[in-house]
C-alpha cells in the first residue's frame, strides 16, 4: 500500500510543478496547488504515524474532494 502512496505522491507532485511552470490555463495556479495537496496528503513518509490526530480514511476522502473539485476549478466562473 505505501508504494502506491508514493506513486501517487509523486505523480502529483510532479504534474504540480508541471502546472506552475507552463500555466496553459487560467486557473492551473489554484489547480497546481490543489495538486501539490493531494501529493502532501498521499505522502507515506509524512503520514506513518498519526500527525494531528488525522487517519487513513480521513486523508482518503480529503483526497477525494481534492479529485473531485478540480473540474469546477476548469469552468470559468459566470
């Protein structure tokens, strides 16, 4: 389980500061940080104890809302 947290950390990270360098888009600076958080919260080496009382599930669905909210960072406000 913990290298698919470093694979995911890694990628994510990577694809952050990917996003920070190009910024094709208008909103890839709030993305990249949302990216950039979601390679903090997959982190295994961070994360091995319990820092801040916070769990595996609670990390999980953070991860989640992170996935699932970066479509509404896409659409341009009206």
């Amino acid at each position: 389980m913990a290298i698919l947290g470093w694979i995911l950390s890694f990628a994510a990270l990577f694809a952050g500061l990917a996003l920070r360098q190009d910024m094709p888009i208008g909103g890839s600076l709030l993305l990249s940080n949302l990216v950039i958080g979601l390679a903090v919260l997959a982190c295994p080496m961070i994360w091995r104890g319990k820092p801040l009382g916070i769990s595996r599930g609670q990390r999980i669905v953070v991860a989640l809302i992170l996935l699932c909210a970066t479509p509404l960072v896409l659409f341009p406000a009206a």
